[in-house]
C-alpha cells in the first residue's frame, strides 16, 4: 500500500506510517496513556496513522496520538495520491472506486460532494473529488452520488 492518500481526509488509508508531520512516534492504539481515548474500535491498527471516524480530527487527514505528553495528536501529513484515471471498481461495492463517473444511472449528474444547498449531508469530506461517484467506507452495495434532492447509484463496471 503506498503512504499517500486518495482524499483530504484520508478515511481510506490503511498503511504503515506510524510517525506525525513532525516526527513524533505515534501511540498504539490500544494503550492509553501517554494519553487516553476512546478509539477501542482501532485497537488492532498497532500505532498507524488513521482517520476513520467523522470528528474533528477528521479535517486533518490521518492522524494519530502521540507519544508525546505534551502533545495529544497530530496529522500524520500524508501526500494526496490523486488517480482518477481507472474508470471501474475492483470489489462489488467499489469502495475501491476513484475514478471520475459523475452521472447515476437513471442518466442525472452528480452534484458537488462539497455542495450542501440542496441537502445537508455529512460528505463534505469528499470535496476533493469534486462530483465523482464514490463509496465512502463501502456501506452501500456501488458507488454512488447525491443528484437533484435524492441520491443514486452510479454505473460502474468490474475491471
């Protein structure tokens, strides 16, 4: 897995680094101190960078706590790893999917992720992919985006 991220958030980063931007080593997450949490759900994720849950954090990338005392957490300053080149998914769920569909398949546009004047939604993290289908954390069955006041699934073939 490479050490960049495929959004600002970096919800979907799942590798190895355990150090923040500026060189602090990164706390398991299963301990708790030198600071305590409640992240039990990442207690096996070692002492990696991580952004998976919709908090304030969230805004920073992944981010981890430190080793530090004296400083709680800080963004593990991943580069962004930009590919929206490979038009179809590699799972049914196309979790993985960050290419650059942006129409349903009833034939309606996507709407921006970072547009919230026709609905309040929690996406705006996906601002950096302007009107692409995607998957967030793969809990609906394909790609997908909000178009008109509603939302649809995208057509995304296998690759």
């Amino acid at each position: 897995m490479s050490d960049c991220i495929r959004s600002k958030a970096g919800w979907n980063y799942n590798g190895k680094v355990h150090q923040t931007k500026s060189g602090r080593l990164c706390q398991r997450w299963d301990k708790q101190s030198p600071h305590t949490h409640s992240y039990h759900n990442l207690s096996d994720q070692h002492n990696f960078c991580r952004n998976r849950h919709l908090d304030g954090e969230e805004k920073e990338g992944p981010w981890c706590f430190t080793m530090d005392s004296d400083k709680r957490w800080e963004s593990c300053g991943l580069p962004p790893c930009y590919d929206f080149s490979q038009n179809c998914k590699t799972t049914q769920n196309g979790a993985d999917y960050y290419g650059s569909t942006y129409m349903t398949k009833s034939g309606d546009l996507c709407r921006y992720w970072s547009d919230t004047s026709y609905r309040n939604h929690a996406y705006t993290f996906l601002g950096d992919h302007f009107n692409f289908c995607r998957n967030p954390f793969g809990e609906e069955e394909a790609p997908w985006c909000y178009s008109g006041t509603s939302w649809d699934y995208c057509n995304i073939s296998m690759c």
